[in-house]
C-alpha cells in the first residue's frame, strides 16, 4: 500500500501526534522536506495522501519551493489525492484552489476556543467547541466548492472542508515538547508579537500537560476521520450540494448507493475531476491576472 507523504518544513514544527497515529495504526508516512530538497524529485501519485505542515515562512513568499509545493498540492487535487494542512498548509491549499492568503486583522498566538460548524461537527464527530493551539500572523479565504469547518473570534476562517482536503488553520499535532521548543525558539518573537489573540510565553506553557491532552483527543479523532477515507471513494450527497440542478442524474456506470440522508450518494470520480480541473484553471487565471496587475 502507498505510504503518507507528510510535507515538514521547520524543525520545531514536526509531524508529533499526527506520527505518533499514523505509528499506532501500521500506516506507512514519508518524511519530505520541501524547503531544503524542493518537491521536483518525487511525484504525487506515488503517495495515498498528502500532509502539509507549518512554517515560519508566509505562503505568499516568492520562493521556488513554495511554487513547487503549491504546483504539486494542485496535482494532488487533480487526481483526487485526499490533502491535509496545517496553519501553512492549510494555507498552501486555499492557494492550489485558487483562494486568498493574506494577513490576518491580528497575529493568532497562542491556545484560543474555536467553534465547529454543523457540517464538520457531523463530518468529524467533534462537539461544538474545541481548543486548538495557534501560531499564525496570515489567514485564507475558503475556496469554492469548500465549507468553513472551523471560525474563531479573531480569524473567521480557523478551517475548511472541500472532500477529501481539509485544511486547519491551527496545529492539531503539536505535543508538550514540541510547543516547549517552538517557545524557546520564538521567545524573542513572543516578547515582541501584541494583540487580543497573542498568549505570552507563560501564559502558552500554563498548564501545558491539560491543554496538550485535550488537543490530542481532538487530533486524534480528525486524524482517525481523515485517513479512514484514504482509500475510499469520493461519495456525494446530492441533495446537499448547493451548486448541483435537481434534475441532476447520476451515471448510470457509476454505483449507486442508498443512505439515510437526503438525496442519493453516488460514487463521482470523473464529475469530481471534471470540478477540479475547473477550480485549478480559475486558480490559474486569478494567479495569472494578478501578475499581469502588479506588473503594470
């Protein structure tokens, strides 16, 4: 079976519960490291999934590797290669569907309650509120065909679902060790950053060992959620999607499944490809006509 690629980019920021699953559950991962080695020397379809981590780098920069990643997230999308991001990941996939990144009204530091929407509630069997840890100064626009899976009350867009991809603007996989050295890395960054959503350094490792529990009961459900759907296949539920007509009727070749929801759900590979493919060249056109502005 294909193995996990998981996208890391700095070394505090490493893959911790979302590994520490993966490890518990016989699931094969691949370490890349994009930023140091670029994203041209291994290929999308050589993976089952893709996982996208943070970084201290915005998903704007113009640099090669963000390109290439970028390149390569939208080469997942395209062939159905469920993506899963992280605060800059989740960044880097609004961006391959074509959605904003840009500055959030105030940095987000710290542990903050964030509210789940109904959709994601029932998508990821969470309850209504949780507690996510953050650390981000940008946010992203949700992309078409996608919902907001998460809202804050100083960054709206804590999340969003679009299929298989989903994205969290937050760090689901960060254990105690890991935020103790993302501190002591940044301790001069938190003696500077201000703001109703920034934590001190105290404040962050207060009663450090609770909050990182919690987290990881949480974690540990969306990632138990995420990789049950790798190896199925895509399911819609016609009667919920806003953009389908009623007389909509499914391919007679494709299977057809009875569910306890409203409409049918029906297996939709190529309608799905056919989507993608329009959101990837609308993404391109918004990339290309911005270029064309900031040139004139």
């Amino acid at each position: 079976m294909k193995p996990i690629a998981i996208l890391q980019h700095e070394a505090t920021q490493g893959p911790g519960v979302f590994e520490e699953y993966l490890s518990s559950q016989g699931i094969t991962y691949e370490l890349i490291t994009p930023c140091v080695k670029g994203c041209m020397s291994w290929h999308v379809g050589d993976y089952r999934g893709v996982v996208v981590l943070g970084s201290n780098h915005c998903a704007n920069e113009p640099l090669q590797w963000i390109e290439q990643e970028c390149s390569l997230l939208q080469d997942a999308l395209a062939h159905d290669i469920p993506v899963l991001g992280h605060c800059f990941g989740a960044q880097m996939l609004a961006r391959a569907m074509g959605a904003r990144v840009r500055r959030n009204p105030c940095p987000n530091i710290g542990w903050s309650n964030v509210w789940v929407t109904r959709q994601a509630q029932e998508r990821l069997q969470l309850p209504r509120e949780i507690t996510q840890f953050n650390w981000h100064y940008d946010t992203f626009e949700i992309p078409s065909g996608a919902i907001r899976s998460l809202y804050g009350t100083f960054c709206l867009n804590k999340g969003f679902l679009h299929w298989r991809n989903w994205a969290f603007q937050g760090h689901l996989e960060v254990t105690a060790q890991s935020v103790q050295a993302w501190c002591d890395e940044g301790h001069e960054e938190l003696s500077q950053a201000y703001g109703p959503a920034v934590q001190s350094e105290a404040q962050i490792l207060s009663q450090l060992p609770l909050r990182i529990s919690a987290l990881r009961a949480t974690a540990v459900q969306v990632y138990g959620a995420w990789t049950q759907q790798l190896n199925r296949p895509v399911h819609v539920y016609l009667g919920g999607l806003p953009d389908v007509p009623p007389d909509v009727q499914p391919d007679p070749k494709l299977s057809v499944y009875a569910q306890p929801h409203s409409g049918q759900a029906v297996q939709f590979q190529a309608s799905l490809a056919e989507k993608t493919k329009d959101i990837l060249n609308n993404a391109s056109r918004s990339r290309l006509a911005r270029s064309a502005s900031s040139k004139a």
